[in-house]
C-alpha cells in the first residue's frame, strides 16, 4: 500500500464535496498529488460516496497509468493530470457540477467580481474557457479538457484565481491541498450564487472597484497578509 496519506486527504475532500452540497449521486471528483514521487491519487470512476474508503482511491502516474488500486480511476482523470503538469504549484484538483458555477458555465460567462467574498479569494473574475471544437470533443475530450483550461491561464496565476468554469460544461477548482481545493469550490459556488443574485437585482451592476478586490485579496494572500493566525512565523 502507497501513499496513505494523500489517499485519506483525497477520500476526505471527496466527501467533503457532498458535505459541501456541492455533488448528487456520483458525479464529481477530487485528487491530490505527491510532487515528489509524482504520483496522483483521486476517486474511482462512478463508485458512490456512501462507503467509499481511502483504499478505494486511485494512484496514477503523470501520464495516467495506473500504480496501485482494483478500480478505474474517474474518467476525469486526464483533466486533472493536465492541470497538474502544467500548475506545478497545484496541489489538489475537483470538479463538481455544482448548481450556481454551473449555470455561469452554462451560459459562458465569467463570474464577474462584484464583491469582497468574491475578492478574497480570486484575484478578478473567474474565467471561461471557450467551447472545446468537434475534433477536441471526439479525441481525448478529458484531455482536451485540460488543455482549453490551460489555454485559458495563459497569463493568470492558477494559485490567484483557483477555479475556472468550462464552458457548456461546469467548473474546476484547486489548491494546494486537496482541501484546499474542496474549499475553494465551495466559495466558488456561493460566490456564483451571491453573483447571480446581484445581477438580478441589478442587472447593471458594475464590478467592484479594483482598489478594493485588491484590498481584500492581498489582506489574505500578499506578502503582508494580514489575515488569520500567524503560525510558527513565516507565512505563505
Ligand atoms: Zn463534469
């Protein structure tokens, strides 16, 4: 047995995802990986959540070949693994078709920025993809995935706006941890609904103004952040 621990970590933001409300029955899925061995635990394809156990999950290598488990890995998986290759930083991958993320999806629009909730944790909007072509769609569509998600980031952070909504489609989330990442899809998904809500109040409502997403995102993620705890010191 390899990798107890990213497996339980991996079970853990898998249940987290339904703990959240963010999946029904057994869509979604989460993963984790060790950079060093690179190797890539995430959940079995179509096993319900209902005594799914950390042995159950999958550890496959960067390139999608499967090192331990009896199960399929999520048909997801070369998503992730693109998004792994390319994000070294990234820790922790999901994807949930939760309701709110998935209607900006649906519709290919950005979740505009219009509060500080929204701030705190991306640094602008989420972004879209665009619409993956027929040619993309009939070979390696999970893997082409990937690649209109990276296609996207060119020029972005992944670790400043960690999440993205595909478009027709829904969204992915990550972070450090898989955690990490369960968390941020999470605020994703009610930073969709509150979006939602704003513009059918004010269907012209303008985004928040910049100096005070900065405010809010660099008091939680830059270099004098002053949110939260200090621990041991040093913060990242
Ligand atoms: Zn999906």
């Amino acid at each position: 047995m390899m990798l107890e621990n990213l497996k339980k970590e991996v079970w853990r933001a898998n249940l987290d995802l339904v703990r959240y409300g963010l999946v029904i029955l057994t869509f979604g899925n989460a993963s984790g990986i060790n950079r060093k061995k690179g190797l890539v635990a995430i959940k079995p394809s179509g096993v319900s959540y209902d005594g799914m156990k950390p042995s159950d999950m999958v550890v496959v290598d960067l390139n999608g070949k499967v090192a331990e488990g009896t199960l399929n890995p999520s048909s997801d998986t070369p998503t992730h693994l693109a998004l792994y290759r390319m994000f070294p930083r990234v820790g922790g991958i999901v994807h949930a078709h939760s309701e709110y993320a998935t209607m900006f999806a649906q519709a290919a629009k950005e979740i505009p920025c219009l509060g500080t909730t929204h701030a705190d944790h991306f640094h602008g909007p989420v972004p879209v993809t665009r619409f993956l072509t027929k040619r993309e769609v009939e070979t390696d569509y999970e893997g082409n995935t990937g690649r209109v998600i990276i296609e996207r980031f060119a020029g972005l952070d992944p670790l400043e706006t960690p999440a993205v909504l595909v478009a027709g489609h829904g969204p992915f989330a990550w972070g450090r941890t898989p955690a990490e990442a369960a968390q941020n899809a999470l605020v994703l998904e009610r930073t969709a609904k509150a979006a939602l809500g704003t513009l059918t109040l004010d269907p012209g409502r303008r985004r928040l103004p910049d100096y005070i997403l900065e405010k809010h995102f660099q008091r939680k993620h830059g270099p004098h952040a002053t949110y939260g705890q200090k621990k041991g010191g040093a913060k990242k």
